[in-house]
C-alpha cells in the first residue's frame, strides 16, 4: 500500500493506492491519526485501491467518526469493487462518497 498526503491549510487529501487490508490498515490509522489535528476537510482518494477488508472498514469509521467532531470526510473515485463492498457492509450510508 502506498499512501500519499497532500495539505491545503486545513484540507488533507490522503490517497490510498493497493490494498488496504489487515497488514496494512494500521500504516494507515497510524497516518490519519498524527495528521488530523487541525483539519476540518478530508479526503480520501481510492482511485487506487484495489482491495478494502473488514480492518480497512474498521480504520474509515474510527476515521469518520473523528471528523464528525471537527469537520467533514468525503471518499472520491472508488471503484466498483470498493463500492460493493461499501454497499453490502451499509457504509453507503455512513461516509460521503463522490
């Protein structure tokens, strides 16, 4: 998995190319973590991603509900993959995704 940052004041644009599994997703929590303070609009790109598993799923919502509190989070460019894995766990329903 390969994660690229991008800071615009208080924008953060994370994208997220590979897979997004159990090896994998705690690079990522760890990353969103020691970036967020300060933020108020994020966005995930999953232009990407090629894989998403239930630890993914885990990270996005703890991410989600951070950003509840301090601003907005929108996922872009998810895949049919991706998506139907969004679907059938309900997470259409939880993140903005564009």
């Amino acid at each position: 998995m390969t994660i690229n940052k991008t800071l615009d004041g208080s924008k953060l644009c994370v994208k997220v190319e590979g897979r997004l599994d159990t090896t994998t997703a705690p690079e990522l929590e760890g990353e969103l973590k020691a970036s967020l303070d300060g933020i108020d609009n994020l966005e995930l790109d999953f232009s990407n991603l090629e894989y998403l598993s239930s630890a993914g799923l885990r990270v996005l919502l703890a991410t989600q509900k951070t950003m509840n509190a301090q601003g907005k989070m929108v996922v872009k460019n998810v895949n049919d993959t991706i998506m139907e894995v969004f679907e059938v766990t309900g997470f259409v329903d939880i993140l903005t995704i564009e």
